[in-house]
C-alpha cells in the first residue's frame, strides 16, 4: 500500500477511490442515533409502513428558498427524514423541495397559493433582516407539504397545532412532529377504505353551523360519516368505526343508554363530549347582573361513564391559565369601553403526561369545562389527555358564573388545585351496566338485530370522555362565518382543538402504531446567554485560534518527521 502511494500513478488510485466512496455515499446513508431521546430513530410502524408502499408516493416540500433560520433547520431536518423515508420505501418514496409559486406567472401563483391554503397549509408571517445592519421584512413562509399518491393529493401544515407566537419551541415541536406528520398523511392517502364515523342525534345534539367544522371540515373531510338518530334504529350499527355523542342537551333513556352499552359491549369506539352544566356567554351577556346560575341538565348517563371508570362532577373548572374575552373597564360617554382580559372559565388546557394524543400541542380552549374523577373498574386502563395549569380550582353547583369572579387577593389565593383533569382515554374490556339486569323481551330484540347481548368488551376497546363539549364547537363571525374550533373569536387565535380531536379520532379508528411517534420528545439545547456574553472572547479566540494552532501543530511535527527520514 505504501508503495503505491509513492507510485507515479498513486494519485489516480486516490482519485478513483474517492470517487468510489462518494457514488456509494449518495446511495446508502447510515447513521447511529446517539441522542437521549431517540430522534433519529424511525419507528417500526412507519418502517412497515413505508416497505409496503404498493405505488410510489411524491412529497413536495415548500421549505426552499431564503427563510429565516428556524426554518432552514426545520427545512434539513425534513430533507433528512424524507431520505430515510426513502432508502426504506426505495423508489415508492421521491421528494422535493420547492419555492412556492417559483417560476410561475402572478396568476398561476395566486392560483397555487390559493389551493395550498384550501388545503390547510397557511403562510406564517416572520420578519427577517435582509442584511446585516439594515432592517427587517416581511416574509411569507408556507411551512407545509403536499402528499401525492395516484390521483389523491393531501396537504401537510408542519405547524398545525402549534402556538404562532412560541418561536423556537414551535419550530422545535414541529420537528418532533415530522416522522408522525408525514407517516400519517402516506398512511391515510393509501387507504382504499377509510372508516366510518357516526354522529350520534336525538337528544338535543347541535346539527347547525356551530358544529360546521367539525362536521364539514374533519369528519367529512377525513372519514366516511354518517348522522345516526338513535331512536331510528333498533341497535347501533357495528358499522360504524367510533361514534361522537357531542353536547346533548336531553336526559338519556334506558333504551338509548342500553343501545350504546352494547355498541361498546361489541367494540365500538365513543368519543364522550359532555356538558353536565348549562352555562354559556350568551347567558352572560343576556343578564343585566353580569352573572347567572349554572344548572345541571339531568343527562341521565352518569351511572353508564361510572361503570366504564370516569364521572363527570356537577362544577365548573376555573384556571388562571386562560384565553381573553372583552370586558368592560369604563365609560367614554355613554358607551362601555371594552379591554381583552383573562377570563378564568375559559381555561387553556394541556396534557400533563407523555400521551400520544395531546402531547406537543399548543394549548386546547375549553369553555366552562367541568373536572372528571378516574373511578374502579377492573380491567380499564385510564389516562389523562387534558387537564388544567398547577392553578385552578373548581366551583360546586349550583355555581354562580359572574364576569368578574376574581375580585381579590384572597380570591387568587384559592386557584390552588393542579392539572385537574377534563379529559380521560380509558381502554380495555368494558363491563356493561347491564349485565344481570337486562330483561328478556330487550336480550330477544338483540338478538333479532344481529347483535346479542354480551356482559363484556374485549380486551382492547378504546373510548374518550371530554368534560366539555364546546372543545370541538366552534364560533360564528358575521363577516367569516364559521369560524375554526378552537378560534377565539375575539383575539383572533387558533388554539389547537382541531388537531387534538383528530388525534383523538386517529387514536380510536387508525394506525395506534404510528400515532406512538408523537410521543417523541426533543430536548431544545439552546446556548445559555449568560454565559455566553461572560465568555464569548474565550471561545472567539478557540475557535479562531486553536484550528490555526493545530495547523502549525501539525506543519512543526511533518517537518521533523520528514527531516528526521533524510538523515537516515
């Protein structure tokens, strides 16, 4: 080997190997992950999913460009997953990167544009400084992309479910999101089938625009659905994947409640969205007194929610962790003079665990949620997915909902109670509330329906109870009209109600494996400034110096090496 680099031709074999480890470089890519949190680690489900690609899948990536730092980083760590993607899936999976609207004219632009954000990839406003020493512009960034698999093509929004005003910590969120993001949307635009979701009616649910997004915009626009009037239908049909039951405002009758023990008895998902108090702003603002009472409406299921392990308590949850609504602070004139202020019954609620569902979510607005109890019952795992800042508290009914409830230093004082729960998974083998009391007439009308009474679920049934069903209702403008759940309408922002109902949804009736990649935690390492201003001179100079010291380190040691060989 020493002699053919001191050959004459030597330099052609380097050349020749160099070239060599480059073309087998560009085609296989190896890497250890070495990090705490396993970040580099593409999950099993998404590996099998990805080996199984029937057709090829393009993914165009709309991160190119001159954008801002945060997002060149978001941009590399996407081109890194999408080439793991790809050395998996092999040629089913190609990618690219582009400008959006580049090289296009300003109607085919304003056409692309249009479409993407029809497809939920909005543009985030950042400033960026154009050079060094001059000021800042504004930019448009479409953090997005578009999935396309023979003629199906579906949108990704990278920041969908993360606080606009969190900077880094969303861009870092967004990151850890990717591998789930992008397994999520290849895993639904592959599906010949899609399932079933029903929404269930006849006890006073909303079937009007203050349920638009969620009918129209989530569950139409993702799944098969269907309007299910519960009094229609002698059992509820097993064909239905999960079930909402969102907002009733009617007492449950033995028949009804008997008919959706038994949808559960046979594997049915529920996803539980109640209100066990009457209370509204409307109500608020309708009073002269600023205030009315919040009533129990007597749903008659808390004994069914009991049996499955959860009640929903007759209060009210207050937390000093809340979004804003306009309050009166003065008079100019004879006309109130309206400030945004906190407001503690519309409290911003977060997952106080590592669960898949909300964990990495900007916050979920509830209003006037109630708190849940997790309660015995054998064989039922349950897991918190919401609940409160370590500041709150609750009011037994009848509770009495004022504008301004907190008044003093002493009222503060009693916002004391920490991460009280609103909303509980539960999965395992339900037992019914019906088991040896079921008459023989209704086991005869079961059994004539195709679906025999049963005592018990199998082992893995899955249901959610929501202490607030206003989670996935959504405000009315009368300029926009619907708005999205979760907007709050009078500051404009968009908490992230919507993707935590469709993570709950893709929970119950998807692929579990890949929904685990949202457990993913990454640990933001930013510099310290402190120390950073203390000792910048220091680590200005090793980074200047020491490369240069090495240098002549290593110029001193070739010499003698090579002035020590001639005199030999």
């Amino acid at each position: 080997m020493k002699k053919l680099f001191q050959s004459k031709y030597g330099w052609i074999f380097i050349a020749v190997l160099l070239v060599a480890v480059n073309l087998l470089a560009s085609r296989w890519h190896s890497r250890i992950d070495l990090t705490a949190e396993k970040r580099y680690t593409i999950s099993n489900a998404t590996r099998s999913l990805l080996r199984t690609l029937p057709e090829p899948v393009n993914i165009t990536v709309f991160l190119e460009g001159d954008i801002p730092a945060g997002f060149k980083k978001l941009s590399g760590a996407t081109r890194d997953m999408l080439q793991e993607f790809k050395e998996i899936a092999g040629s089913n999976v190609q990618y690219f990167f582009r400008q959006p609207g580049e090289g296009l004219n300003d109607s085919l632009k304003f056409e692309l544009l249009d479409s993407l954000q029809q497809m939920g990839i909005h543009p985030t406003n950042v400033k960026a400084q154009v050079k060094k020493g001059e000021g800042e512009e504004q930019r448009l960034v479409y953090p997005g992309a578009l999935v396309e698999y023979r003629d199906r093509v579906m949108g990704i929004n990278l920041l969908q479910g993360q606080s606009s005003v969190d900077g880094l910590n969303s861009l870092n969120n967004a990151e850890a999101l990717l591998e789930y993001k992008f397994a999520e949307a290849i895993d639904k635009i592959v599906r010949d089938t899609v399932p079933t979701i029903g929404y269930l009616a006849g006890n006073g649910q909303p079937q009007n625009f203050e349920v638009y997004d969620l009918i129209q915009n989530t569950l139409r626009a993702e799944y098969a659905f269907g309007m299910l009037p519960i009094d229609s239908v002698p059992v509820i049909p097993l064909q239905f994947d999960a079930l909402l039951v969102v907002k009733p405002q009617k007492a449950f009758t033995d028949a009804q409640k008997l008919k959706l023990d038994q949808y559960v008895m046979h594997g049915g998902k529920i996803i539980w969205l109640i209100d066990n108090l009457y209370a509204s702003l409307d109500s608020l603002r309708r009073n002269e007194n600023n205030s009315f009472i919040a009533f129990d409406m007597g749903l008659n299921i808390d004994d069914l929610l009991f049996k499955y392990g959860v009640r929903i308590n007759p209060d009210l949850v207050q937390d000093l962790n809340c979004t804003q609504i306009p309050m009166a602070v003065g008079m100019i004139g004879d006309r109130p003079q309206l400030q945004l202020m906190p407001w503690t019954y519309f409290p911003l609620l977060a997952a106080p665990n590592n669960n898949p569902v909300a964990k990495n979510l900007d916050y979920v607005m509830a209003q006037f949620p109630q708190s849940i109890d997790t309660v015995s019952s054998p064989g039922v795992t349950k897991t918190i997915l919401l609940a409160t800042s370590p500041n709150a508290r609750t009011l037994s009914t009848p509770a009495m909902v004022e504008l301004n409830s907190v008044k003093t230093e002493d009222d503060l004082k009693t916002f004391n109670r920490p991460h009280i729960p609103v909303a509980v998974l539960l999965e395992g083998s339900f037992s019914s509330l019906y088991a040896n009391r079921v008459s023989n007439a209704d086991k005869d009308s079961l059994a004539q329906a195709q679906q025999p009474f049963k005592a018990a679920s199998d082992a893995g049934n899955k249901m959610i109870v929501i202490a607030d069903a206003d989670i996935v209702t959504n405000g009315i403008s009368q300029e926009k009209g619907p708005l999205q759940m979760g907007e709050n309408q009078f500051t404009n922002y968009k908490y992230a109600n919507k993707t935590f109902i469709q993570n709950c949804l893709e929970y119950l009736v998807g692929n579990p494996g890949i929904l685990e990649t949202r457990a993913k935690d990454y640990t933001l390492r930013v510099l310290d400034k402190a120390k950073l201003d203390k000792d910048s001179s220091f680590w200005q100079l090793v980074n200047i110096g020491l490369p240069i010291a090495m240098v002549m380190l290593f110029a001193v040691i070739y010499i003698a090496v090579m002035k020590r060989r001639y005199q030999q």
